[in-house]
C-alpha cells in the first residue's frame, strides 16, 4: 500500500496531539513510529538540504539530530541545497521468518517503513532514496541509488552521525581483548569498532551496529574527546546506479538482554537464494582437538593424531554431539607457503576419519589457513573437502583491509554453500552483520577473545560482558567448556594458563553463547566426570524453539533461557563477584516440572576451587521461585523437563537410593508409622520408627499421610578451612515427606537423606501448627535384627564397655556402634545440635536396639521448629566410619564466618607453673619447637569453681601456684616470637562475664578461650554455648570447649570452634585399648582434645608408652592438638602446687623434635586395617608426607601393611618410630625403610605398645 506524505504528517500530528484544523502543514517533517508506537524516529529536511534525525522512546530524546548522507570527493553533500524530496512513500510489513537454525523457531518480521526519494537533476548522482525502518526493537535506515540513474561517482565519506542525548555509557568490541568499556561517550577519543552497547540511564539501553554489507568497508565509529556524537568512520563504496548501502542500525531495549535476543541484523538480511538448498545445515555440539593436545588420561595421550580422533569420534557419538572439529597443522604448518591444504601430510588418516565419522554419525570439519586459502585455488579446495564429506570448514588468520576480508569472507561462505560446508571464520574476521539469514552454512565465528586463544585466558567479567556487546552482532565461536580447570593441565601444548571460571559456569557459558556449532574444548573424560554437567550440554539439542536473556547487567551477570523439544535449559554466569539471583520460574508454561540444578558449590571460587558443585533435584511449578547462588565467577545450570502433577498417597512406600547405589532406604507411611528401612548389599541393616514424639499437648492425632514429596540430590564438594581431609564430598539424594494428619490436618516435614556413607533425617514443624508447642520426650527407635554386639559409654569421658543390645543399661552417650554382624558396622548419632536438647540412646522398649532419650524438653519456637539429624553411618569396617565421618559435617550449615583467616590450627603447649618466668620458658620452647600456643588453664584468674573468681583480672589461684604472673607482658612477649596465647574460662565466669571478656580478651592479644566444665545437655545449655561460640566468633577469638560436651558438626558452621574434650584423654590416665576404643567410637563425631602426654610418669606407668603417644598424636584428631599435658620446658621453674610441682621435664631429642613436628591438620585419611579396642593402623597425609599410625592394645604381633594408596612411582623415604622392647616403654627407637606403591611392610609391633611410619617423598633423582 502506498500513500503520500500526507499520511503520514497526519500520524506526526496525532502523535503530537494538535488539532489537524489548526495544524499549518510540513511537508518536510516525518516521523516512523515502530509498531507498538513507543519508538520513534524523525527526519528532518532543512533549508539548506541537508537530512537529519532523532531518535526516541516514549517521547524521550535519545538521539538528537544526527546528519544523514555523504560527502562526496567533489566536496558536494548529498543531500544538498540542490536535492529536493519528490516522493514519499510507507508501508507495513507483518511477516514471519522461520530460520532453519537460530535462537528461535518462529521469529516475528514487524516493521514499518518510510520511503523518502530525493532527486537532484543537476549533481551526480541525480536520485537518492532514503529508506528507513521501525521495528519494536529499534530502528534501521540505508540508502540506495536507483538502477540506471546516473553514474559512478566517489565519496569521501558518509556523513552518518549518533548525536546522543546525555552523556550516556557504552561498551565497544576490542578484538580478541576484553571490551572497552564501561566509559562515558564524552571519554571516547579515536576510533571504536562495533558493536557499540549503551546504557542511557537505568531503563533505556541501545546498541549501534550495521546489516547487510554488500560492498565497502565494515562499519568504523569514531569521536572527539568531550562530546557524545559518534560518526561513521568507515569508507564507504562509490555511489553508482544499484547501490544499496548498508542498513545503519540501532537497536533499543529496556534491558541489555533484548538486545542480546533481537532478530533485527538477521531481519535486514534478505532470504537465502532460491538456487541454495540449506536442507542440510544442522546446528550442534562439537568436540575439538586444539586444547586436548598433551592431555593425559590413564596412560593414553592425547594428540593431534589418529587414535585420539577417533576416541574423540567416539564420545561425540556417544552423547549426540554433531562434530568433530580438526584444527591447524592437520595438512601441514599452517603459516608455510608450501602446505597443501588438499595433499597435507595427515590428509590420508583426516580421509579415513571421515569415513569413520560418517559410521558413527559424526561430522569432521577441517581447519584451512588463509595462507593455503589463498596460495592454493580456494574453489578446488573447498570443492575437494566436499567430495570427501567433510561437514564444515573453520577458516583462520584472514588478511587483507578490513573491506577486502569482508569480499573474501563472503566468497568463501558462497563457496561453501555450494559444498555443503558449514562455515566458522577465526583470528580476527569481519563482524557479523545477520548473513546467517541469507547463507544459514555461516554458523559461527570468533567475533570475540575465545578461551585460550593465543594462549590467554578472558576474565570472567569479559564472558559477561561479551554476550551484550559482541554477541549482539550474531553467533560468536567462544570455546567455553573447559572441566579440566586444575593448575596442572596448563602441561597442555597449546594452554599456557590455567582458566578463571568455575565447572558450572564453564558449563553454564556454552548454553548462553549463541553459535551454530558449540566447540567444546576438553577431552572426554573430564566430561565424563562430571555426569550433571556432561547432560547439561547433551541435552542441548539445536536448533533451539526459543531462546530469552531472564536477567542480566553488561560486565556483571547474566541469565540465559533457551528452549528444546524435550527441556528448558537456563544458563547462569557472574562476574568475579558472586552472587544471589532469584529467579521466578514464569516462563514456563503452566505445569509441574523436575528442575536439576547444578550450582557453584559453598566454597567455589574462579581462582581457588574451581572444581567444586553441587547438583539438586527439585520438583517446582511455573508459579515458584528459583533461588541461585553463584560464586565468584562463577554460574549455574538448570535442566526443566515437565512432568504430570503428584497426588496425595495414604499409605505407601517411598523408595531413596544413594547417588553410587550403595544403600537403599525405604519409607514407610502407613496408620500412625513411620518407618525407614535402611539396607545394604549385604541386605537389611536398621528400621528407623520415626515420629515417636510428646508434646505438651496430645496433638499428635490421627493417621499419617503424604501430602506432598519434594526430590533433591546434590553433589559438590567443599574445603574445609582445617580438618581430616582438604577436600569434603557432599553427595546425597533426599526426599522431603510432608505428612499430615488426616484428623486435625496437622503437618510435620520429614527429611530424609541418604549418602553412601549413611541414613540421616530431621523433622520439621509447621509453624502455625506446632506454635510454641514442647516436645517432651522423641523416642525414635533403632532396631536391629538380631541382639547386636555394641560399645557405650553413659559419659562423653566415659570410659567405653562392650555389651549386647539386650543387655543395655542407662542412656548412652552418642555416637553409639553396633556391630551388625561380620561385615557391617553401624553408628547411630546426631549432628547439627544447635539450639534443641541432647539426644543419648537407650534400650529400646522393643525388639533389638536403642531409642532416642533428650536430655530436657525442647521448645519449638527456640529450636527454629526443627529437630537435629539423627543419623546412622554404615560401614564394612569400624575404621571406615572414623575415616568417613565428613558424613557429620556435611549434616551442617557451611561457614559463616566471612574472614577465617585468624581462624589458625597447631599444636598447643600449657603452661604449668601460672608464674612469669615459667611463661617465658614455655614461649621461648614453643617458639623453638614450631609450637603454635600456650595455655594458661585453670588458675590463672583465681579458683575456678569461686563464684568470685574475676575472669577480667589475673589473680593466681594460691593452690595452683604461687605465683607471679605478668600476663600482659608474657602475652607481649608471644607476640614478639609468634606465639598465640589460650587462656582458660571455667563456666562460672563464662556465664557471668561472657560479653565483658570476649571484647577484653581480644584487646589483650589473647587467640583463644578453652570453655571449662559447661553446662550440656538441656536445650538451654545448648543454644548458649552455640551462641557463646558465634559471639567469640565476633571477636576473632577460637574456642575449645571442655569436658562432656561432644562435637555433631558445628566446626563446619563455625570454624573457630577448633575442638573439644567429651573424651576419655590422658588426664584419666586410660590404657590403650581405651585409646583405641575411643578412636573407633567417640571420633566419628569430630575432633578430640585429648591432652596428650609424654614425659609425664602415668605415661609408661599406665598408658601404652612414649611410642604410643607419638601414634595417638597421629590417630586421634584434633586441629589443636595439646601436647605435654603435664609436662615442662626444662628452663621452666618447678613451683609447689598443681601441675607446677610436676617432675616431668621435656628433654629435646630427634624423638621430641619429630613429636613436635606432626601435624594438626590433614589432607587425607585412611583407615588400614584394626580390630574393635584391640589395634588401629590410621594412615594420613599432610601435602606428600605421610604419617602412618599403628596402636596395638594386645600382645606382640606382625603388621603387614601395602603401600598401594601411595602415588604411582613415587619412591619414599620412611622412618619409623617404635618401641622395641616390651619393657623399655620410656624408650622411642628409630630406623629408615626405603619403599614406594609397590611395597608391603611388616612391622613387629610389640604389646601394648604403638608406633609411627613417617613417610616422605623422595626428591627427583633420589
């Protein structure tokens, strides 16, 4: 339909609001509005005939006047003075373009259209026509000269200008760099290559760039310093009869993303021609053989040969990528003249590739240097790639001026085309302008700084940055996907640096890129690895129905949606700073959907624990909220698959499996029961009856039934700050069973939880139901099948006993173990005791077993309407309990203390004497001796038990010593030798002066506080001795709580509770098969304070000898490990009263020098082999030193020990220290053993007796 102008000044005057009859009429004044009329652009023809236009939103001038048209080489402008307008014309367009590939299926192609011909009879060229378009996602014009009309004139330059109304903020492409950017315009001084993104305020953002370039040079901008207009920089081509320029474009949303998501530069393209069937053009996944080159993976090699393509063929095959992407050197060097890209020196095995990729469905692209492109007949090589089946050509290191790579880019696409090759241009090519429409084989190109191109690594902040500036242009070719994000796998050839990302956002960028063909660049294993994330990308089937940008700021972060025939699939990615994204689920459709989220996991970071996830389970709806953390730099992944809503079950089972299938729980729900099952291979091991509760009030009525379940597994790993091992796995699926009462409707949420290592549950109260409601008593009952052999003790410094289920006495303390039979140990326990009433175990009233018993009521109100896990860890061995009691950890909330830095393990010496020069003697020893502290325990403030006792003072207690002690000036003088000072607090004090002496203490110089006989047990004792860690936490004071409390796990909450007692340790003076019992039983649940000694008498007297300590100190965990107990420097004065009077002195040897050395700490542990209260063999590593423990409670016997945990043809040096004769117990004897993996050891370990196997790693050529 065409009109003249006077259409369209009547919209102008509509839109202005003026009353046509009072309107005087301009002919030369017109307006384009988009289609939903909140867009809009002016033209403007002035007196002296020059063209200019505005730009704006909702009546908000975003582009001021700008000039429009050339200049030409005579210096004339066209338009000019001369030229006139002698028709105007306009359209509306409504169509729909559906590409064979692209971010969606169906994409709208809505916009109207101004026409505006200008003809000058006197000037060359005689006519100009002016097109201008309006779509709802920006505006483009071009100008052309109509076929026939005059002739071949040059131009100097195009006059097209960007006069921008404020002085706004963009960011610029920067070649195979980060992005200029963020800068104000008025900063901008030279030349700037687009695509230029703006930010103008906070609800308008525009992006300048160009469509369809047919001839000239690619788009230029440039600006002078302190002003916001930009110009076209760029030559254009001369103006002859049939030029079209190209379309000048800027696209408009109110979030960057809409820029990110706009079809406009593929719109402005025209349709493929009809001659061209692009039937064949398939978008995909593809693996690579660049990056792997010189990976290395159970002995195989990977390289740039053969037998890696094919295995690299094969796991393409295998999970449905497309491609196989061969790159550079495959004929030949790339730079030499002389390499035939036809008759290359590996063209017989890529020809014999070929054919075995076309068995396996896996399509080959070749890599061909512009060097042999040009040297060699482009149009014989191309069609020789196509004869042979190749999939597609990835063209790199194009030459020539910027318009001379656009001809040849366009060429060799043409080309391609013709031979069924898709296309990906590299190192430096043209940008894009939308040619996907016109020739869908250009799938890609590195129109972007790659990863580990040219051997440099991108930031995190230029991926988030890239995908809403570079990636408007079109599809860009990134590489992300690395998994291999180690230090070590920069031994690569071609990877000089290790990558700044994390595994998820690794993951997470292949999704939110754009491309025809996703180039994954790492070997198959490391995909493998990681199942999660290997789905992720293999459900990514193109070509996508629909893809939207949900959320996202230039440089910060983004959220990417994009939809299959199968999935949704959301891709996360941040800057280097983490953060919290809430996502709202709206864009599905109305439903039920299973979402598996993979996420950073607690501690991940771009730069120190790359490798750390977790994966969950969830079932949501399109109504929910998505709640997404991401590390710094890092991202999230999520695959949503609809599912048909769950109905209400009113009895049934619930079947739970561990993530490695090791266990398997079934839960009961049935009458007033519930139960779980718990089993092995090996068969049934408990039955959990859960929900056993009293309350205040009989509210617990009715049967129970299932209203809702809710599905996780997650999978991640963390690392702790201190602990038995560096790295922690997280590993577990969970059901949560939300049962109601069908009486009064009452609700309770059952946790359930397995991991390989164990069953654990909690409940949670509803809020409204259970409002200020006590629990009186649990009774969860633990019942076995048989009357199981099992070790208690009624005090957490108790002495252990092994007895029957059937026989139990009193109330246990936890954890508690039971022997199921020959090959299965089981402990029962709690963790996350927080702010509820200590659980023990009792006999169960029936069957074999044991029940919960609290300690005291518990409000619900003050425990958060939660209950802490009861667990029940299952092993082969009792040692595999110890050696998985990470199990405890996980079953808390990770650290929430910000700044842990301070937080610092290491051996602890006490200060026996109370006097000062005793102090300085002990400090001058501990400094000496790589001792980290020294204890001043009980005494030092007054008498402990004395409610009068004056934490805030020093005042030695008479009985204890006679003093003097100067505690500023000892704790100056520790500082000066690098010495933390512990003080001890008995809980009189604690309770009333807590908040005076935290801040004191911390004004002192004083690194930690040992909390003495505290109240346990009662919820009240509980919550406010967790609250008096959180509080010592705030004064970056560590604590070590003593006497009968016992760990379930708050270290990982807050690390600077570094250990406790609730252990019998060397103050009762136990033997050793108590030591070992100990280690068996109450070290499941954490660390130990078990003040150990060595010169004391009661150590040959009573407790096993020197060499056993040395072998506890090993054995028996503890981050502050107190040694000495009752022992004294020799340059330390004896003074009458308490541990001062002590005959003990420490005498230095090379036995004391190594005791002095263990670690605290450890990166790894294992449990070799031992008995129940009889032996223990504990093996752990501090970096690639080992310490290999042994205790043996019995009589003489022989210790073969295999070595095959140690690394592969590492030899090592060991030195063992043990007691060589059964009555020399004050006597350590040493002597070194050469071995490596291969070796088996026998040690004669004498009665009652331990020793250590100090192990250390030979330095190359050894």
């Amino acid at each position: 339909m065409n009109k003249k102008s006077v259409t369209l000044v009547f919209l102008l005057l509509v839109w202005l609001g003026v009353d046509m009859a009072c309107a005087q009429y301009q002919p030369e004044h017109y307006r384009v509005f988009s289609p939903d009329r909140k867009l809009v652009m002016g033209i403007q023809r002035h007196n002296d005939g020059l063209l200019t236009y505005t730009f704006a939103v909702n009546g908000e001038v975003l582009i001021k006047e700008s000039p429009l048209g050339f200049r030409l080489e005579s210096e004339e402008t066209v338009p000019s003075s001369g030229w006139k307008i002698e028709n105007v014309s306009d359209r509306e367009v409504r169509n729909e373009w559906k590409p064979l590939w692209g971010k969606r299926a169906v994409v709208e192609d809505h916009f109207n259209e101004l026409m505006i011909d200008l003809r000058n009879p006197a000037s060359q060229p005689k006519w100009m026509q002016l097109v201008v378009r309006g779509y709802n996602d920006g505006f483009a014009f071009c100008y052309k000269i109509p076929e026939g009309e005059g002739q071949r004139v040059n131009v100097q330059s195009e006059l097209t200008a960007y006069n921008f109304a404020g002085n706004y903020t963009a960011w610029f492409y920067n070649g195979e760099n980060h992005n200029i950017g963020p800068e104000k315009l008025t900063e901008t001084d030279g030349t700037r290559l687009p695509v230029m993104t703006v930010k103008a305020g906070d609800k308008h953002y525009m992006a300048i760039h160009e469509a369809c370039l047919e001839t000239g040079a690619p788009l230029v901008l440039q600006s002078k310093g302190g002003e916001s207009l930009f110009s076209v920089a760029s030559k254009p081509a001369c103006l002859s009869p049939g030029y079209t320029s190209a379309w000048r474009v800027v696209l408009y949303g109110t979030t960057p993303g809409t820029l990110t998501d706009s079809h406009l530069l593929e719109l402005l393209n025209p349709d493929p021609d009809p001659c061209y069937d692009f039937s064949w053009v398939k978008p995909g996944l593809a693996v690579w053989d660049w990056r792997i080159n010189g990976a290395v993976w159970d002995g195989f090699t990977y390289g740039m040969s053969y037998p890696s393509w094919t295995r690299m063929v094969d796991f393409a095959a295998e999970q449905g990528f497309k491609y196989l992407v061969l790159d550079a050197n495959w004929y030949g060097p790339e730079f030499e003249s002389d390499s035939d890209p036809v008759k290359g020196e590996k063209a017989q095995d890529v020809q014999r590739l070929l054919g075995y990729g076309k068995q396996k469905g896996v399509g080959i692209w070749l890599y061909l240097n512009d060097v042999g492109g040009k040297k060699f007949p482009i149009e014989k090589t191309l069609k020789q790639y196509g004869e042979w089946g190749a999939a597609g050509v990835k063209y790199g290191f194009m030459s020539g001026t910027q318009e001379e790579k656009n001809q040849w880019t366009k060429k060799i696409t043409e080309l391609c085309a013709q031979n069924h090759l898709l296309v990906d241009f590299h190192d430096g090519p043209v940008h894009p302008y939308g040619q996907m429409r016109t020739w869908p084989n250009a799938v890609t190109r590195e129109y972007c700084h790659a990863q580990l191109d040219g051997h440099h690594v991108f930031e995190p902040k230029t991926f988030v940055t890239t995908v809403f500036v570079n990636m408007v242009a079109g599809p860009v070719d990134m590489n992300n996907g690395m998994f291999d994000l180690r230090p070590g796998h920069t031994t690569r050839v071609d990877e000089s640096q290790p990558v700044p990302s994390t595994l998820v956002s690794e993951a997470a960028r292949t999704l939110i890129t754009f491309s025809g063909v996703t180039i994954l660049p790492d070997i198959p294993e490391y995909y493998r690895k990681y199942p999660a994330l290997l789905n992720f990308l293999s459900t990514q089937k193109m070509p996508w129905k629909e893809s939207r940008t949900l959320a996202g700021e230039i440089g910060e972060y983004i959220v990417m949606m994009r939809e299959t025939d199968e999935a949704y699939l959301v891709g996360a990615a941040t800057n280097e700073s983490g953060r919290t994204i809430d996502l709202p689920l709206s864009f599905l459709e109305k439903g039920k959907y299973t979402v598996e989220v993979i996420e950073d996991g607690d501690d991940a970071h771009y730069l120190t624990n790359r490798e750390s996830l977790k994966v969950a389970t969830r079932q949501l709806t399109n109504n929910d909220k998505l709640t997404l953390k991401l590390a710094p730099g890092g991202g999230a992944c999520l695959v949503i698959k609809k599912n048909p809503s769950m109905g209400v079950s009113e009895q049934a089972t619930f079947p739970l499996v561990s993530p490695a299938e090791k266990m398997k729980a079934d839960i009961k729900v049935g009458g007033k029961n519930v139960e779980i099952d718990l089993f092995t291979d090996g068969g049934k091991v408990v039955t959990a009856k859960t929900l056993q509760f009293s309350l205040d009030e009989n509210i617990m009525k009715g049967n129970w039934q299932v209203s809702s379940q809710k599905r996780e597994s997650i999978d991640q790993t963390w690392h702790p700050i201190y602990g038995e091992r560096s790295v922690v796995t997280d590993r577990y699926n969970e059901v949560a069973l939300t049962l109601q009462s069908d009486e009064n409707r009452k609700e309770i949420v059952l946790y359930v939880r397995l991991y390989d290592e164990g069953l654990a549950f909690r409940y949670a109260f509803d809020k409204l139901d259970f409002w200020n409601r006590t629990v009186t008593d649990e009774k969860t009952q633990f019942l076995f099948q048989e009357d199981c052999k099992t070790w208690v003790t009624g005090m957490a410094q108790g002495a252990y006993s092994e007895t029957k289920l059937s026989a139990l006495r009193g109330a246990a303390d936890r954890p508690q173990v039971i022997q199921v039979n020959n090959n299965c140990f089981a402990a029962i326990g709690e963790a996350a005791l927080v702010d509820y009433s200590r659980m023990k175990l009792e006999k169960s009233e029936t069957g074999f077993g044991v029940q919960s018993v609290l300690s005291g009521k518990v409000n619900l109100d003050m425990a958060g309407y939660q209950s802490p896990w009861r667990y029940v860890m299952v092993a082969g061995h009792p040692g595999k309990l110890v050696e998985n009691n990470y199990f405890v950890l996980n079953l808390n909330e990770p650290n929430q203390i910000a700044n842990t830095s301070w937080i610092k393990p290491g051996q602890v010496i006490r200060e026996v004497t109370l006097t000062t020069a005793g102090s300085m003697a002990c400090i001058d020893f501990a400094a000496e001796n790589n001792i980290a502290y020294v204890l001043f325990d009980a005494g030092w403030y007054g008498a402990e038990e004395d409610v009068k006792s004056d934490a805030t003072t020093v005042t030695i207690d008479s009985a204890r010593s006679k003093g003097p002690l100067d505690l500023p000036r000892v704790i100056e003088y520790a500082n000066s030798k690098g010495v933390g000072i512990l003080v001890y607090v008995n809980k009189k004090a604690l309770h009333q002066q807590l908040d005076e002496i935290l801040p004191l203490y911390k004004k002192w110089g004083i690194k930690g506080v040992k909390y003495g006989f505290v109240n346990v047990g009662d919820q009240y004792a509980t919550a406010w001795l967790h609250q008096a860690v959180r509080k010592a936490a705030k004064y970056e004071l560590m604590v070590d709580i003593h006497d009968e409390y016992r760990p379930t796990g708050y270290s990982r909450t807050y690390p600077n509770l570094l250990t406790q007692e609730g252990i019998r340790g060397d103050e009762e003076s136990p033997s050793l098969d108590q030591a070992i019992y100990t280690l068996y039983n109450r070290m499941i649940c954490g660390a130990g304070d078990y003040t150990n000694c060595y010169f004391a008498e009661r150590v040959t007297g009573k407790m096993g000898g020197r060499a056993a300590q040395l072998a506890k100190l090993v054995a028996l965990y503890s981050p502050w490990q107190f040694v000495y107990w009752y022992d004294r420097p020799e340059k330390s004065p004896r003074r009458a009263g308490g541990a001062g009077s002590a005959e003990s002195v420490i005498k230095t040897d090379a036995v004391t020098r190594f005791y002095n050395s263990i670690p605290t700490v450890w990166d790894e542990t294992r449990f070799l082999e031992g008995e129940m209260g009889k032996y223990a063999v504990v093996a752990r590593r501090s970096g690639s030193d080992w310490y290999v423990s042994m205790l043996n409670a019995g009589e003489q016997q022989q210790i073969t020990l295999p070595f095959d945990f140690l690394k592969n043809k590492k030899g090592y040096t060991a030195t063992l220290y043990y007691q060589a004769s059964e009555k020399k117990k004050d006597v350590v004897d040493i002597k070194n053993i050469k071995l490596d993996n291969r070796n088996e050891v026998t040690i004669d370990l004498v009665g009652n007796s331990g020793c250590v196997l100090y192990l250390r790693q030979n330095i190359s050529g050894q």
